[in-house]
C-alpha cells in the first residue's frame, strides 16, 4: 500500500481535560451592606448586614423573604462570627441589640490584629471543613444530605446560579407528551427541531429542570410567553426559572433549538457508507440508550419519565423516514421536501425513542396484527430476508410464550451501516448492524445464529445462551473494581459505564439460576404475571421477585434471594470438604486479590445444587440445597464416591473442593469423562483456572486436571480450555518468555493434537461442531502447530474464513488482497472476517496504518475501531504500538466514543490487559493519572490497573512450576 511509504506517526496529543466544572464556583461572598432601616430600639433580635454571606444551597424562594437574610449569614454560619462574647452570652441566648449611643472608640491597634487574625483562622478554618469534609454550614454540621436546599447550587453558563443541584432531576414535573418536529440536512449535517413538552406540574415549584445536550436554543416559551433559560453543562441540563410558584395543573413548554448531527455514535447522527458504484451516500440515525435522546430534543432523559410521543420529519423526497410508530400521512412541501407525521406512540421512557431518515429498501410480512419489516441498503436487497423470517417467527413464539400480543400495528428492523452497538431494541424500530441482521449467499451457519440470538434478544430483550457470557460475567465480577447489579450512579459517565458484563450477563445469569430452582414452568408463570399486571409502566426488580412469589408453590421467598444477588457486589465462592456422608459448606466473596480487599461480610443465599456418582447425568439427578449462612452442613443419605456441585454450571457462583474432592472428580474424569455433562466439564475447568489465579490452588493442580482433555471432544470444554491457555500464552509471549512460551506450544499440540488432526475443511452443518472446529484450527494456525494452515485459493468454509485469511494476511501479498475485499465487499460477516485479519498482521507499518484509518474513518469504519485494538493487541508484534497509539490520540477517541461507553471499556481493557510488569504498571498508572476525573476515576481504569496487578502476581507465583511442569 504506498500510504505506507509516506506514513508520518502522529505526535502526542494534550490529554483529555476535566470538564466536569467550567470553574470552581465560590462559597462564600462578604459584601459588607450598610444598614438601609433605621435603628430604634433595644432588645430586638439582631438581623446582621454587615457581613452577607451568600450561601449556594438555598433557592431564592425555599424561604420567606424576613427569614432569608437571618438564615443565610447567622443560622447556616452558626452565627460564630457575629457580636459573640462568651462572657456576655450563653450559645443559647438571643443575640441582643446594644444600646446605641452615637459614638464608638477606635480599639487598639494590637486588638485590630489579634481580631483580623482570629478571622482569618476561623475563615480558613471553615473552607478546610468546606472543601475537605464537604460541610453545608448548617446547624446539623457537616453530615451529607440529598437535599437540594443543603447542597452547593453550581454556576450555569452565563454565571447565574442554577437553580438544581443534583444529577437526577426533580419530580415536581413530569411530562405527559411530546410533539416532536425535526428537519435534518443531510448536505451539511445539521438539523432544525422543535419540541413542545405537555407537563404537569405535581408539586408547587418555582423551577423546570429537563435535559439538553450540544444544543443552540432559540427561543423557548411557557403557556405562550417567552421564558429565559439557564444550562449546566456538565450534567447536561437546562432550567427554567419563574418569579411565582407553579401551581399544580397542565403547561405547555415550546423550545426551538438548532444542533449538529453528532459525528459519534449516539444521540441523532450522521452515517454513510460507499455503495457498490463507489458514490458516498448519507443517513442519518439514533442511537439514545442510555443518555443521548437529550442530544436530539430537550427532554426528561431518565427512564422513570414515561410520555406519548408524536414525532414529524422533514426530508428531503429521495429519502424515506422511520420511526416507532406507523407513519400517518406525508405532506409535500414544495422545494423537494416532504413531511411525515407518525401516530402517538405507547408511553415510554425517552431512550427508546428512534428515528433514522435514509435511503433504505425493505421486505415485510404479517404477524397476527403486526407488520413485520426489515429495513437496509439498496445493495443489500437480497441479504434481508433470512432476518424477515427468522424475526416473524420469534415474534410467534413470544406471543405465544408470554401470552401477551405484541402492542404495536408494526415493527422494523434497520441494518445500519454506521453502528457501534450489536443492536437496540428501540420500541417498533429496532436497529442493527450490519452484521448482526443481514445474511448473505456466504454467511455460514454461525453467522445466521448470532443473527438469530441478536434478534430474539432485542424483541424479547432476554439470553438464551449463557455458558460463555456466564464465564465472561464472573471474570468480571471477580474484581475488586466490580459493582452490583443495582447500584447508584452520581454522573453521566457512570451511568455509560453500568453497560457492561455485570449489568448485563450476570444480570441474566442470575434469571437464568433463578429458572433452574422454580419448578413447573413457575419462572415462566411469574414473568408473563409480570409483564401483563406491569405493561408500559415503571417497575422496580422487587415488582418481578414478588410476581414469582406469587405462583411459586415452594417455600421461598424470591425477593429475599435475590436481593442478595443484586444488591452485593461479586458472587459466592463455595467451598465443599466431605468427611463419609457429611458434606461441610462455606461460603464467601470470592475475588482474584482478596488481598486489598475490604472487610466482607456478605451472605448470599444460593440455591446450591449437586450430583454424585450415584446419578449424574439425567436432569431428575440434581439435588437442591439453600445455603443461607456462612456455613451449613449437608448430611447425604448415602456413601459416594464424589460429588459435583452447580450442576450444568445453572448457579451464578464457584465451587471449590478439598485435596481429596478435586482428586476424586479428576479420577472419575480420567476414568470415563461422560459421567458429567459437558457443561459441568466445562465449569470444572473454568472454576480451576479461576482459583488458581486468585491462590487459592496451585497451577499444578490446574495441570492435573487438564491431563483429561487429551480425551475430550465436546465444544464447550475444549474452547473453554483453548481460552483459557491461549491467556497464558499471550502473557508468556507479551514478557518475552519465549522458552515457556515454546512449551506453552508444545502443551497444546499435545492435549489437542489428535482432535486438530481430525478436523476436516469440509462442509460442515452442525453450528457447534462449526465453533469446535473454528477454535481448534485457528489455535492451531496461530502456533504454527504441525502446518495445519495452509493458504486456500479454493472454496473456503465460511466458518473457516477467519482462520484462513487470518494466514494469508501474514504475506504482503496476501494482505493486500484482503485490503480489496475488504474495500469492495458487500457482505458484512464475510467483511468482519476479513477486518480481523487485516488487523492481525505482525507488520509493524500495516499496524500502524491501519490504527489511524479505523480511527478516522476514512478507509475503515470508525465503529469498527475497538475490534481493531482487540485484535491488533493479541499479537506481539502490535500490542505496544496499540498502546502508545491509544494514549497519543486519547482526545480523538473520546470525541468519537463517549467516556465511559462499552467501546471506551473494550479500548482500555484490550490496551493493557496483556501488561504483567511493574514497568507497564506504573506506565499505565501515569497515564489514567493524567487524564483528570472523567478518565482517571472510570471504573473500567480500576479494572485495568487490578488485572495487571493481578497478571504480576500470576507471573511471579508460577513461572517456576510452568518451568518444571510444561
């Protein structure tokens, strides 16, 4: 490529600043008053002038007007810098006027400085509590509080303080509807809008506070007059202040505003692609979970406030315009514009509101009451409608499962060109990549089951493969830097942040464990109780566990259960040590570093299940067992000869066993491996692996039991193995430990020689046996294990397209073959593949080359950019380059994916995953240093940090038993 021989690598870019605060708003203000009333009596209550002190926390109105002055400098200050003489007065007593005598004698100059100096004390004194303590100069001291009346009113924009002072909004004012007016220009990415917000106003208030973002408002009136408004930017908010109170009832609110259509990837953006005559075409499309409907329209951005809304578009006539609802009529406008309005939608939070204006084609079909369409480009006509009937017959299965019709005349599916997220399930306009909806000529059998899976996850918004994701979720949840599933969040990035694999993956886990102990369809009882007592409202995890309650016939309180799954952080580690028929159980948090951790005394109550070597493998073999406290005793009926717990790996939680437990499960697996399912297998070795980084057993305990895999051919085993020595690998081959690394080789081609041997290139149907073969084979390739891999010109399994180009991508010629394929095909998972091994070549130039172009845009999807980190960070040859790459242009990657976002995250983790020096510890430490509070106080930097950490001390622990052992 001869962008190659010309490449110049960028310089270092200034790092992200904090702009949580435009300034650092002051506290006090003494503006010394003259008194404006006369003085005529004695014995009055003192009303202090002559120091103000004004103190943000106190609205304007939140006092009567004669208490404001006497609140604000004497009772919020303790009145201890005003007339106080102990000698005089008990701290109790009233603050007495003297009697005025017309004149007063100057005090001496020592007492001039002895005063002046004691102020400065005590005003010092007081920005120390201020500042360090967090005190709000109250008469309760400096204990933290909700209350908006107590908190520090932060500046808005034009210097004015603004009126609210939390994160959430207030819920004196709700909206009822929005009539939402939009005219995006697609030649130079704007748009024009217009919201008119019914509100009712619930509780008497002075304030409107809503949402907006990256917004030039216009005007705005209220009831027909024209308001002023005030914007924190920082919390993205606007508000509207009125010299009366609000009295409970109806208003109408009208804003006009101006915006950009964002160059990133949420609120209302700008995308394209290049369709197959080389023409650039533009869209423009949404993407607003969890905070971005703010960036289209001023709103009340939080889930809890559920409106109607009814939305028109203005477009260009070359250009069609969706959103949730059905389109009602389309109104031409002259000058090739045209107007579509769309009927009131359900009630729904404002995240799940769409709209996408672009050039697409489509395919529908009936379901009961329902239009079923899916929606893409012009050249992906005939890639739609594997999508259309897979989509047609998940939403009968729904009906039918949740006994619950499906609420909407209509439902989209968009393929998008531009998306970073898998999907959204936005209501009656779910969008997609390209990759997860569309299917072409080329697509194999796994290709059409991720679509399948995205599909039926965003139409019913629940997982039906948990295995792996189960194993992802409590890797995760393993680190101190974790959080539970419920939490509280304090600023927009944290709230990015919560969309991760504890949110999500142990969220469904635990649903998934909660399913294996209810009986007799009870799960699926409760959930359909569910859905139709609680449709289209607000509802709290609590609503869920006592619906399950309710049809449960056990003697089980949901909601007690899973409380303690939702509301810890982490997951239980069970350890089992058995004497004859008695089985002793403990429990406890279970993390990789219990070493910096803080004391925890958490109990889940787990509904702990088992097998032995009595019967094992039929469903009616497992046996259950609550464990509610720290340590329980089981008493079996019989004598075994060991005992398997978390059977098929259903329980969100990690079994450990003692010498002689783990010593009879390898025997009984060496022995005849099919006594436990595949998925126990599978669990076993995940378990193993996790104890041994966390210490709690030796990595040659983990060698022990993999001895058995040489027998093994069942998928979820033998890709959770080959993940888990792949790892080790990696972080052998990032400390150049190239002899272990070489062993490390040797091991693998041993325990998985025969079955990569067995392997064939052929056809193949079966989707599990596809994934078995794609894991071995690419191992195989990337270790250069026994030339298994050899370049293809012929046909090419497309579940092996991957691996094979992954080889070919290796040679200059090779790669630049992909390049083309990659600039010219239209066939997105066959496009995915050849991206993945473009990225992985051990060019350094072609690394570096193709970093700048993802990032850009300009060759290579910029939603693309994460993949491209991940894969090029796998190899040797480009992982510190991803690295320095990642800190150069820190500033550009967070202008193209929001702080905190499930892209930031994968960046990061990808980054430094593989560090397991002090060297790369401090590096890191620095660099997240320097990013100021938006980048530094993220939790998935606390991630990165623990698991480099937590890389050393693996290193340190067992480099000498790999070097005896491998």
């Amino acid at each position: 490529v001869d962008t190659f021989n010309t490449f110049k690598a960028p310089q270092p870019r200034n790092m992200i600043e904090n702009s949580m605060f435009e300034e650092e708003p002051d506290v006090v203000d003494l503006a010394k008053e003259s008194p404006s009333y006369p003085i005529d009596t004695d014995n009055v209550v003192y009303e202090p002038r002559s120091s103000r002190l004004l103190v943000r926390g106190l609205g304007e109105n939140d006092l009567d007007e004669d208490e404001e002055d006497y609140e604000s400098s004497a009772r919020l200050l303790g009145m201890s810098f005003m007339n106080r003489s102990s000698n005089q007065r008990s701290a109790a007593s009233s603050y007495i006027r003297q009697h005025y005598s017309g004149s007063c004698s100057m005090p001496s100059t020592k007492t001039m400085v002895v005063g002046v100096v004691v102020l400065v004390l005590v005003a010092s004194m007081l920005m120390v509590l201020y500042f360090l303590l967090g005190c709000n100069f109250t008469t309760a001291g400096c204990q933290k509080t909700n209350s908006t009346m107590d908190s520090i009113y932060p500046n808005s924009t034009n210097g004015e303080l603004f009126p609210w002072a939390d994160l959430r909004l207030p819920c004196s004012v709700h909206p009822v509807h929005y009539n939402i007016t939009l005219h995006p220009d697609l030649t130079i990415m704007t748009f024009q809008g217009s919201v008119s917000i019914l509100v009712q106003v619930l509780n008497e208030t002075k304030n409107i506070v809503l949402h907006s973002s990256d917004m030039n408002i216009i005007k705005a009136t209220f009831d027909g007059k024209e308001v002023h408004f005030l914007e924190y930017k920082p919390w993205q908010q606007i508000a509207f202040k009125f010299p009366e109170d609000l009295k409970k009832g109806q208003y109408v609110l009208n804003i006009t505003y101006t915006a950009n259509l964002s160059s990133s990837y949420d609120g209302f953006y700008n995308s394209s692609y290049v369709d197959t005559n080389g023409i650039k075409r533009v869209l423009a499309a949404t993407q607003f979970e969890p905070l971005a409907a703010r960036k289209a329209f001023p709103c009340f951005d939080e889930p809890a406030f559920k409106s109607t809304f009814t939305i028109k578009m203005t477009r260009e006539s070359k250009y069609i315009s969706l959103s949730n609802m059905p389109k009602v009529i389309t109104t031409d406008l002259k000058n090739g514009l045209e107007e579509d309005e769309f009927e009131k939608s359900v009630n729904m939070s404002t995240y799940l509101v769409a709209f996408i204006v672009a050039d697409f084609i489509s395919v529908s079909k009936n379901v009961s009451k329902t239009k079923v369409s899916v929606y893409a480009v012009p050249d992906k006509k005939e890639q739609v409608q594997y999508a259309l009937d897979t989509a047609c017959k998940l939403l009968e299965f729904y009906n039918s499962f949740f006994k619950n019709e499906y609420p909407l005349s209509k439902l989209d599916l968009v393929a998008i060109p531009d998306f970073l997220a898998g999907a959204m399930e936005n209501w009656g306009l779910i969008t997609f990549r390209e990759t997860t909806l569309l299917v072409g000529s080329n697509s194999s059998a796994i290709d059409k089951q991720l679509v399948t899976s995205v599909i039926a996850h965003e139409l019913a918004h629940q997982d039906t493969e948990f295995l792996n994701v189960r194993f992802k979720a409590l890797a995760k949840d393993a680190l101190n830097s974790s959080h539970p599933v419920s939490t509280v969040v304090s600023t927009p990035e944290q709230v990015e942040e919560m969309f991760d694999s504890v949110s999500y993956e142990k969220g469904a886990s635990i649903l998934l464990m909660l399913n294996a102990t209810l009986t007799d369809g009870e799960f699926q009882k409760g959930v359909t109780q569910y859905l139709q007592k609680y449709k289209l409202s607000n509802t709290k995890s609590e609503n869920l566990w006592n619906s399950l309650s309710q049809v449960s016939k056990q003697n089980l309180s949901v909601s007690e259960m899973m409380n303690t799954w939702t509301v810890h952080k982490g997951f239980p580690l069970v350890t089992v040590k058995r004497s004859g028929t008695q089985v002793t159980l403990t429990q406890e948090h279970f993390l990789l570093n219990a070493e910096n951790s803080t004391d925890d005394s958490s109990l889940w109550h787990i509904p702990l299940t088992y097998v032995s070597d009595k019967c094992s493998v039929l469903s009616s073999c497992k046996q259950v067992f609550h464990l509610k406290e720290k340590t329980a005793t089981l008493k079996l009926p019989d004598q075994v000869k060991w005992l398997k717990f978390n059977v098929r790996s259903d329980g969100f939680y990690i079994v450990h066993y003692d010498e002689e437990g783990w010593k009879d499960l390898i025997g009984a697996l060496k022995e005849d491996m099919n006594v436990l399912s595949c998925k126990d297998r599978a669990a076993l070795i995940n378990n193993i692996f996790a104890l041994s980084r966390s210490g709690k057993v030796s990595f040659r305990q983990v060698l022990n039991l993999m001895d058995y895999i040489r027998n093994e051919n069942e998928t979820a085993p033998v890709t959770e193995a080959l993940f888990q020595l792949g790892q080790i690998y990696r972080l052998l081959d990032k400390r150049s430990e190239l002899d272990l690394a070489s062993r490390m080789t040797s091991y693998i081609e041993d325990h998985f020689g025969s079955l990569m041997e067995n392997q064939s290139w052929d056809l193949e149907t079966s989707v599990s046996k596809m994934t078995l073969r794609s894991a071995l084979l690419e191992m195989a390739c990337s270790l250069n294990i026994r030339n298994f891999c050899v370049v293809i010109d012929s046909w090419i399994p497309s579940d092996l397209m991957r691996t094979v180009f992954k080889v070919a991508a290796q040679t200059d010629e090779g790669w630049g073959k992909l390049l083309d394929m990659y600039k010219h095909s239209i066939n997105d998972p066959e496009k995915h593949k050849t991206l993945e091994a473009l990225a992985s070549t051990q060019d350094v130039w072609k690394i570096i080359w193709i970093l700048q172009k993802s990032l850009d845009g300009s060759e290579i999807q910029t939603q693309e950019f994460p993949l491209v980190i991940n894969t090029i960070c796998k190899s040797f040859a480009g992982y510190l380059y991803a690295w320095d790459f990642v800190k150069e242009n820190w500033d550009k990657i967070t202008q193209k994916f929001s702080v905190g976002s499930f892209a930031i995250q994968s960046i990061i983790m990808s980054a430094t995953s593989q560090f397991s020096t002090k060297t790369h510890l401090v590096e890191a430490q620095n660099f997240f240093s320097s990013l100021g509070m938006k980048g530094s106080q993220m939790r998935i930097v606390q991630e990165a940090i623990e698991t480099i950490k937590l890389n050393m001390r693996w290193m340190e622990n067992n480099l000498n038993t790999l070097q005896s052992w491998l």
